[in-house]
C-alpha cells in the first residue's frame, strides 16, 4: 500500500512517538540508528589556591560565574575567609572577605556565599561568642562592589545565648535581598554541645530571616522547634518560593528528612521527604542537599535506618509538597554520605563520600530528571585524608558543566582539589 520508503518513515514516526516509553534496544532491533548516550569524563579542574585551605563553598551566581570560598589559616591562629570567581575560561585574583582570630571553624560547620540580581555578593562565618567550646554566632557580610570591600559584619541571631548557631543555608530572595536560614541553640542548656546527646535542657531550633542591601534583618520565624543538632541544611529556589530542607527530629529520637518552603510570606508546615524511620539517639552530622528547576526539586541525603548506611535521592514534581519514593544509590558500611546534588541540562548528579579499608574516595552518580534509572557513575577521586578531615565535598552545575571541589589532607596539611565532569570526545 505504501512505498517502502514512505513505510520506513511511518515506522520510525511511531517509534520516536513511543519515544518516552520505548528503551533504545527497541529502536535498534527496529533497524534505527539510536544515538549513543553521552558518557562523562572526570578532568582536573586547577583551582587558585596555593597555601593550606579546607571548607570550600561553591555557588553559581546569577551572571553564570562560578564563585569558590574556602577557609586559609596564618600563623596557627589568624583565619581568613577567601573567595575567587570562575568565568569558564580563568579564575580572578582571590580577595579577602573577612578575617580573625575569634572564629569557630569547624569541619562541617563552614562559612556559605550568596549572590544576588543587583550584583552584591553576601558572606557569613561563624564567631565565637563565650569561652564555652560551641558557644558561636552567625555573622553575615556584604559587597556591593565585586568583593573588594565587605560590610562590618552583622550577627544573624541576636539571642545573646553563650550557645551554637550555625549551619547555615543562603539563598538570593529578591533582587536586592538574602534569605538565610540557621540552627539556633538559644533554647539548649549553656554552650557545651548539651543538645547533641539529646539530653540537654531544650532543644535545637531552625530558623530563618530575610537581610537587605542596608544590612536590616526582617520576618525572622521559627520554622521547626525541635530539630537535629549539627546537620547541614540546604536551600534551593523553586517557581513557588524557596525551598529548605534538614534533618528533623522528634520524641522518639526519628531524625529524618524534613522539607518547608517559603510562600507568600510564610513557611509551609514541615513534611518528611521520606518516612525513613531512622531511630538515631545522636546527631549524625550528615545534613541533605537539594537542588530545583522551576516546580522541580530533587533531595539527596545520608540516612541509616536499621543499621544498614544508604545514600538516597527523591524527586518532588510539586515544589517540595510531597516527594516520590526514593532511589538508593548506595549501601554498606563504606558510605559516608556527605551529598551533593545539583541539575544540569537533562541531568540530575549526586556526589557522596565512601571509605573502606582501601581509603576514602569521591563518587558521582547521574540520572534523568525523574531518576527512572542510573546513567552513569563516576569515581571522582581517591583521597589521602581519611575521616572528618577531608569535610563536605561541594557539586555545582554552572558554564555550561558540573564542577566539584573537595578537602583533601597531604602531607598532614588541608588542600582543596578540584574536578569539572566533561562529555567524552
């Protein structure tokens, strides 16, 4: 009835209409050429930082340049908090933010970036408060011009508490205005790190507030009042308003994963990405990651319900109301967890730490945007440093890439590395 020609060509119409529920081998039995997935490759990525440096930050700012911070200690005692920005062609000078002798610097526990639309680039770190070890403040700075010069530092919580407020989440709220996010102690008991036992007076709190260009602070809000202690949170930026994720906590010792996003004003009612069910009588210093495009976001996270260490990924298609179940990227007493998450072009890339006997390593994982099935995976480096030393590997898609920077511990000394994942020739 047809050409062979013209059957050809309706064959191949079909085929690519089915396209979304129809796998390559298909097309290949079919006799249709099928183009090859991409594969990636891991290439060192040179970074401008000489001297002994660890907790990297990297961010992509709004005019696509990528900005690296890191921490630089002088004479045993001086802490420096520095930045560069990457064009994707070369680094700029790095310039200084802030320094002092009365830091608290810890592993886990680092200084974050910002940028916002009206080219201000915004800065906090921790300073100590009391002479009680966890006794510290978040102090915010801001620069209106390229990070020459930085505001006198403003301190986030104004509790007056000798207790710990930190990790910190960052986000560009308005053109003109920061959203930030902390964990705030000022309900625990003195500044000895009471709350991490889970038996101190009160209990860790999550809080948030918005900062503008004049360094004025606003609609402060506790989100959650009971939380995990010393987990990371972490923010993206969704159609529907921001999105915060961390680790939960309740009476029963359950520190799950926990999302709420800002909306007209407000803060959703905290929801578990999942019901993981971890019963864990510490903090597990293992916060999540989350990244967004438009209705989108995807979280990743370390979680060990019934003993048994996963690194998850879940995938929200409603801004973080609810979330599908979750993939499980890896298992076993080797995963650290410490995730990274970011989205690049059709692609979804998560990062996580494992260590064995052998050392510890760097991996990368990629998946299509709804995390249907795995990609690929990438081991990005072996390291020298072993434990808490080597920190949170940071993963960041920008110009075009996925980047990544990491702690590594040479010759007893803290030095950053870094890797851009490339598509093979």
């Amino acid at each position: 009835r047809y050409p062979w020609g013209m059957r050809n060509y309706l064959l191949l119409c079909t085929l690519l209409a089915a396209g979304c529920r129809q796998d390559a081998p298909v097309l290949a039995q079919a006799g249709v050429p099928v183009p090859a997935e991409r594969q990636y490759l891991v290439a060192e990525w040179s970074l401008p930082v000489s001297s002994v440096a660890a907790q990297p930050d990297l961010i992509a700012s709004p005019d696509g340049r990528l900005l690296l911070s890191w921490i630089a200690t002088e004479n045993e005692k001086w802490h420096v908090l520095r930045f560069a920005s990457f064009d994707g062609r070369m680094w700029s000078a790095p310039k200084d933010i802030a320094r002092g002798d009365d830091w608290f610097v810890n592993w886990a526990d680092t200084p974050h970036l910002a940028a916002t639309a009206d080219g201000a680039l915004w800065a906090h770190w921790l300073r100590q408060t009391a002479a009680a070890t966890y006794a510290y403040d978040v102090v915010l700075s801001r620069s209106s011009d390229g990070g020459t010069t930085w505001s006198t530092a403003m301190p986030v919580n104004d509790d007056g508490t000798p207790t710990e407020h930190g990790f910190v989440s960052l986000w560009p709220q308005s053109p003109t205005t920061v959203g930030v996010a902390w964990l705030d102690g000022r309900n625990t008991a003195g500044g000895e790190h009471a709350g991490h036992d889970g038996h101190g007076a009160g209990a860790m709190t999550l809080r948030a507030a918005s900062v503008d260009s004049a360094m004025r602070k606003s609609a402060e809000t506790e989100i959650d009042a009971y939380t995990c202690d010393c987990c990371q949170t972490s923010a993206a930026l969704t159609d529907r308003g921001p999105l915060l994720v961390y680790r939960g906590r309740d009476a029963k010792e359950i520190r799950d994963i926990v999302a709420t996003r800002l909306e007209a004003g407000a803060w959703t009612s905290p929801r578990q990405v999942h019901d993981d069910q971890w019963i864990m009588p510490a903090c597990p210093v293992n916060g999540p990651a989350v990244t967004a495009r438009g209705m989108q976001a995807w979280v990743a996270w370390y979680t060990a319900a019934g003993d048994v260490p996963l690194l998850r990924i879940a995938h929200s298609s409603d801004a973080g109301d609810g979330f599908g179940k979750p993939v499980d990227l890896d298992r076993g007493e080797a995963v650290q967890g410490r995730a990274g998450i970011a989205v690049e072009g059709e692609s979804v890339w998560v990062s996580w730490v494992r260590e064995d006997a052998q050392g510890q390593s760097l991996w990368l994982a990629r998946y299509p945007l709804d995390l249907s099935r795995e990609l690929q995976r990438l081991q990005v480096a072996s390291l020298q440093g072993r434990g808490r030393a080597t920190g949170f590997p940071q993963l960041v898609a920008g110009q075009g890439g996925v980047y990544m920077t990491w702690t590594d511990v040479i010759d007893g000394k803290p030095q950053l590395r870094g890797a851009r994942i490339t598509t093979s020739p």
